[in-house]
C-alpha cells in the first residue's frame, strides 16, 4: 500500500526524509509524483500500461515551463527517447499537433512505443535533422512553441556517471563541437516565423552547452526575444555571465535534489504581424479526442542514486 502525503512550496527536507511506500505530489508539478531513492517502479502496473512515465523532476520543466494550451502546434525538436515528447502531450490533453524529430532511428522506434502505450495520439515523428527542417514549410507555420533538448555531454546525469565513468568528462574539442551543433539548433529554432516561446534545456553542467549558446542566439535576434523570468523560487539560478542569465534555471543534486540540468525560456518580444495572419487563414483546429487513460497518466520521479532528489 503507497501513502501519498502533499509536498509543500520549500519542503526540500521532507523530501530528503522521505523514504519506505511514501510518495508526495510535488509542489511546483502538480503531474509529478516524488519517491523515495532507489524506489523502482518498472514492473509496477501502471508503469506497464503507460499511465505513470518515470523521469527526473529536472528534466521535467522543459515541458512544464513551455506550457503549450491545448490545441497548439508545437516542435520537439530533439524528441528521443520520449518523455518530453508525452509530458506535452499530456499538457496539450492530445490535442493539436506535435512535430517530433530526432536522426537516431532506434530511440525514434523507442519513442514510437513510449508514445502509443501511453496514448498519445497527437504527435507526428520524424526521422530527420531538425536543422534540415524549414522554417517556411506550410506544415509548422502554426508553430509557436518549440521544446529543445540537444545532444550534451551529459555530465549532469548521475546514472550515466555512475555507469560510464569518466563520460561526464568531455574533451575540449568535443564540448566546443556539441556547443556549436547547440547554438545552431537554438538559432535555427529561433528562425520559425510564428513562433511564440521557446524552452531550451540541456542535462550538462558546463557553461559552454548552456549560458553561453544561450547568449550567443540572443545576440542573433537581439530585438525579437529576450530571456522569460520563471520560477522566482527556484533557487539555483543560471550563472551570471550576461545581463539577464539569472532567468535562466539550474538543477543539481545538492541544490534541488535533481540531476543536474540547465533551462532557458525564450520568448518573442512582439508577436509578428504573420502570427496574426497564419492564424486568420489557419483552419479550425478539431480536437483528437483523448484516450480515456491519458488524464490518468502522472509523471514519476525517483531520487538519484547517490542521495535524495525530486
């Protein structure tokens, strides 16, 4: 028998007490489900039939702070394996339409099945390089939200640490060639005419994959989108290397109990005079109508392995 006990704004502590069959509902995540460290939940039913996704509550706020309403098309610019992918499905309530990419079939194949098991019905995948993806094709000019989560060094996962040592370690031409696929993708992303917010977001811990491809894409556009303050109580705050960096959002083990993570909200400074027009000649969207399992499904979180987290 699960006990659930509500978490409250602040209670880090009750998290790092947390242990046995208690589990809490997050403060700031109302789909998310805190359990005790070492909790394994993949031979749990609801698991098996897709209603509960298992995920780190870092990497859950890209979706979160993205915050599609339901009906809107949205990007998913580097989708695999997938649970971004089904947590806005899930704030999309499987309606509209999102445009999943990713290059590396197998996790695409991974991310296909993730998908149906958990009933999502509103997402179009695609085997391609989302910088190969034009901005003026008719079919993404109603997108105004983008989600993306590039390749990284990964060196704020703490199971790819413990499991590949020395892989959180990159080499300096290997941090300087994924910071520049980085920038690319968030410039590239930043070119899609009706575009609205943009959440970009990386598991690394190095100011190369983070603040400083940030900054570089703003300097591109610096008229058309600035840096959205969210989450005044988070306290791990991007790091101060140009003015507006403490918008940004930081995640590590000893500050949020996390993984480590880095997000960024972008937001168009003035919507464009096409945003209004797409919207004029766009169609009437019709909702797909939501398995009856979808407004069950909860996001799960574990503590990392080395100590208690969200």
């Amino acid at each position: 028998m699960w006990h659930e006990q509500l978490l409250f704004p602040g209670s880090l502590e009750d998290i790092r007490a947390l242990k046995g069959k208690c589990f809490l509902l997050d403060s700031l995540l109302p789909e998310l489900l805190v359990f005790p460290a070492r909790t394994d939940l993949h031979e749990h039913p609801l698991y098996q039939a897709g209603h509960l996704i298992l995920q780190d509550k870092a990497s859950c706020l890209p979706a979160m702070l993205l915050a599609p309403p339901p009906g809107s098309h949205v990007i998913d610019a580097c989708a695999a394996p997938g649970n971004k992918t089904s947590h806005l499905a899930a704030l999309l309530k499987n309606q509209g339409k999102i445009f999943a990419f990713d290059l590396d079939a197998k996790r695409l194949a991974s991310t296909a099945t993730l998908l149906a098991r958990a009933g999502v019905s509103c997402c179009e995948l695609a085997e391609q390089d989302f910088l190969e993806v034009s901005p003026s094709d008719q079919r993404y000019r109603q997108v105004q939200y983008i989600l993306l989560d590039p390749s990284c060094s990964g060196s704020g996962m703490l199971t790819r640490q413990l499991e590949e040592p020395g892989t959180s370690v990159p080499s300096q031409e290997r941090l300087r060639a994924l910071a520049a696929f980085q920038q690319r993708a968030l410039s590239h992303a930043l070119t899609f005419p009706a575009l609205r917010r943009l959440v970009y977001s990386t598991c690394s811990l190095y100011q190369e994959e983070n603040e400083d491809v940030v900054r570089a894409a703003l300097q591109q556009s610096p008229a058309a989108f600035r840096l959205a303050p969210v989450l005044p109580s988070w306290l791990h705050r991007g790091l101060g290397t140009f003015p507006g960096a403490e918008h940004c959002l930081r995640a590590s083990p000893e500050t949020t109990l996390t993984g480590g993570f880095f997000t960024a909200v972008l937001e168009r400074v003035e919507v464009p005079s096409s945003v209004s027009q797409a919207e004029a000649s766009a169609p009437e969207v019709t909702p797909n109508p939501a398995p009856k399992r979808k407004n069950r499904r909860r996001k799960a979180t574990a503590a990392p392995s080395s100590q208690p987290g969200m």
